[in-house]
C-alpha cells in the first residue's frame, strides 16, 4: 500500500465518473442547510430529508452516465431561468453583483451589465448595438 497504492486504485475509480455537477452541489448546500436548520429546531425528519440529498449528490457524482447526468444538469439548470449563476457560483455571483449593475436594453431587453460607481455611461447593447444612457 506504499506508494500511493490506495490514492492510485481510489483516482482509477473515479474515471470516468460524473463528478460533482451543479445539481449535486446544489442538492449537498440544501442539505448543509437542513441540517443546520435541525440543530435549531430539532426536527428529526430535516435530518433525513438532508441525508436523502447528500445521498443523491454522490450518486450523481460517481455515477459513470456521463451522459445523462450532463442532460439531466442541463435540463435542471435551463428551468432555473435567472437563477441559474446563483445556483452554479452563488459566491461569484455575489461580487459580481457587487462590482456591476445590471440592466435590460430598451429596445429588445437583453440584460447589459454596467459597472457600479460609473455615473452615468453609454451603453452598446451586444444584441441589437442600440446605444442607451444608464446612471451606474
């Protein structure tokens, strides 16, 4: 077992494995919060409805159907509409929320981000290049 026997035979089974996707750290912080939840109000069934869900973070993390993971992540991810950079990096989303204000073009309402603290810019929309003053 020297020389790295275990680590070897433990990354040889994780090839080819799904790893973590969105939706099993999605499913893993629900349950990180459930079971803080518990430890205040006592409840036993939040403790196993946040086993379930660690249960079912590291089936889709070890599970070798890429594939299916991949359409069942994506599939999950496009319901969440807006939501989604909060779902995949919450921490990033919130400095990005932080440095940068976002809003909607007039003319064909794709999302433009503006930096915060600017005053007031021009802004091109990439869509459709219409050209908006907006106080940052």
């Amino acid at each position: 077992m020297a020389n790295g026997g275990f680590s070897q035979k433990f990354e040889q089974w994780l090839y080819g494995r799904n790893g973590s996707d969105d939706v099993a750290r999605l499913c893993a912080n629900v349950a990180l919060v459930l079971v803080v939840v518990d430890l205040f109000t006592g409840t036993r069934w939040l403790s196993g409805v946040a086993l379930c869900l660690i249960v079912y973070a590291l089936y889709r993390a070890f599970s070798k159907d890429v594939a299916a993971r991949a359409r069942e992540n994506e599939a999950f991810m496009s319901k969440l509409g807006p939501a989604r950079p909060w779902v995949s990096s919450p921490v990033a989303t919130i400095k990005d929320h932080r440095d940068y204000k976002y809003m909607k073009c007039p003319d064909c309402g794709q999302r433009c981000r503006v930096p915060r603290g600017k005053g007031k810019v021009r802004v091109t929309c990439r869509a459709c290049h219409k050209k908006f003053e907006a106080k940052a």
